[in-house]
C-alpha cells in the first residue's frame, strides 16, 4: 500500500457507486483513510466492505449533497472520525437527458442543479477550513459538458459550467494557500448513470439511450482523476479527441457543437 494518498483523510461524494465507487477503491489501495457520502447506506456499506478488503479505513456518512446541514455534517463527523481532511471528492452527480423545451417538469434543472452545482459548493465550504489547515486537495468530477453544450443535456450541462466557473474562481482566491482544485472533464463513462438521468417529466430515463460501446471504464476515469489530484493539476481532460475539441472550440465552435450533437447521437 503506498501513494499519494497512504493514510490521507479523503471525503468522497457519491461513493455509493459509479465513479464514485472506483475514486473510493483506489484510494483504500493506496491506504486512505475515507468518509464515503451518498444517500443509499445500503451501497454504502457495500462499498466501505470491499475498500476496507482493498486495505483502506472507512466509515459512511449517509448525506444529501442538496442540503447543506447534510454536508456540514458530513465534514463534521469526517473531522471527529479522524481529525483532519486532506482531500475532498466532489463526485456526487445527477444528469438530464432531454430537449430543453420537452422538458414538462421544470423542477429538473433545479434539481441538477441543486445536487451537481451547489453539492459541492456545499461541501467545499464546510471542508476549507480543514483543508487550509492540511494544505489539501479538491477534486470536482465535472464533465466535458462543463466546458461545451451539448443537445439534449442543457441543464446537466449549465450544472457542470457552474461547478467549472466556481472552482476556477476559487482556485484563484485560494492561490497561496496550498490548496489545490482539480476539475476533471470526462466525456461518456460506463456506469449505466444516462439511464438514470433525469427525463422530460422529471423521472429517471430508465434506459440507457445511446451506445456505451465507446464509454471509458469507471476504473480508468477515477485512476486519471486521482493522479490529476494527486499532482494538483487544474484541470483534466482525458483524450486526445477531446483535448482538440476544446483547442477548436476557440477558432471553429460550430464544428465542436456538431462533435457534441454526434456524441448524444452516438456515443462516440
Ligand atoms: N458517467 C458519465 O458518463 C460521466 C461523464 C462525465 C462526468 N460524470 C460525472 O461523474 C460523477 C459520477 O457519475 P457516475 O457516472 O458515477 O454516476 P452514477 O453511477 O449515477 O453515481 C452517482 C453518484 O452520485 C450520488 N448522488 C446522486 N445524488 C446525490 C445526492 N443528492 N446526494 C449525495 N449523493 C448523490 C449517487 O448516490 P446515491 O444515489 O446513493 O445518493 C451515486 O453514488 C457525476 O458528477 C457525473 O456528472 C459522469
């Protein structure tokens, strides 16, 4: 057990599954010591079961990312569990797919919203002051919707510019502090989370709606995004193709909306 992050307090949203789920088990190989936060403690448990095999240390803090009382409980009982914080994950994550003017429900953006944009506000401002004091990590798992639009995710992907506009502003007051803030950008990940994306009505899809053939493994998003954190980059995009979308985007952003619409479209 070794790395980064051998006995590092980290706080993980969202660890009940997905990319969640893997941040968690990585971070157990490494010796962690987790708080592992989502709303299902069931999965939770299953989780903290299979990190403590992995050789990490655990307790689950069942929490509501929307609220914040949740989320200062959270940093409350990670603080009172181990002392300290020197990572905060900022994972938990909910999705819409939809045209915008389908959408029936308008509680959908304010939900994506509530849980994608201000979840990590939440938590990163009753965390800060324990991470001042570690000189710590933030690492936010946005999207590639969070640097571009894109059909059918508008809400999703207005949640995820927030996230990105609010952690590069912060990244800036907190220059000089030691604290570092890593935003991640994947693009589609294998996780089945489309199929629980928030549909025009306001239900869970219930299905997948694109191919997933070309989505990268949960394991492999979290392996680059724990070392993007670990060497406190600013910001981590994960392929080649999307790495030039974002450099075409300056000079040719009708070109970069077709790639998006093609994405949705297809998956790839
Ligand atoms: N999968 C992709 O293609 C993809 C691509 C780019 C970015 N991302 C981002 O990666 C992150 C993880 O996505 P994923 O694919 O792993 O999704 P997922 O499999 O659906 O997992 C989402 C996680 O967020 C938790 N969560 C949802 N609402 C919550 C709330 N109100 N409070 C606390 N936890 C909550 C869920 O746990 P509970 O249900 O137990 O609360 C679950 O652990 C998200 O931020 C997502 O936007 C995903």
């Amino acid at each position: 057990m070794s790395g980064a992050f051998h006995d590092q307090v980290v706080i993980v949203t969202g660890a009940s599954g997905g990319i969640g789920e893997q941040i968690a088990l990585q971070l157990a190989a490494q010796g962690a010591r987790l708080a592992l936060a989502a709303r299902r403690a069931e999965e939770l448990n299953r989780v903290s079961r299979l990190c403590v095999e992995a050789g990490g240390a655990t307790i689950i803090v069942p929490t509501d990312v929307g609220d914040a009382a949740s989320c200062q409980d959270l940093v409350a009982r990670t603080v009172a569990q181990y002392g300290r914080v020197d990572m905060l994950v900022n994972n938990a994550g909910l999705g819409m797919w939809s045209r915008a003017e389908d959408v029936s429900d308008l509680t959908v953006f304010e939900r994506v919203m509530r849980v994608n944009y201000l979840g990590a506000v939440y938590c990163t401002l009753a965390a800060l002051p324990y991470l001042r004091a570690t000189k710590g990590r933030i690492l936010c798992i946005s999207s590639l919707a969070g640097r571009t639009g894109v059909p059918l995710r508008s809400g999703y992907s207005a949640s995820k510019h927030a996230m990105a506009g609010f952690f590069d502003s912060l990244r800036i007051e907190l220059s000089g502090s030691g604290v570092s803030v890593t935003l991640s950008d994947p693009g589609f990940v294998g996780t089945g989370a489309q199929g629980r994306n928030l549909s025009a009505t306001g239900q869970p899809l219930g299905h997948v709606p694109i191919d997933m053939a070309a989505a990268m493994a949960p394991a492999e998003c979290a392996r680059q995004s724990i070392a993007a954190a670990a060497g406190r980059k600013r910001e981590l995009v994960m392929t080649a193709r999307a790495k030039i979308g974002l450099w075409l985007k300056l000079i040719a952003p009708g070109f970069v909306d077709g790639m998006a619409a093609k994405a949705t479209a297809t998956g790839k």
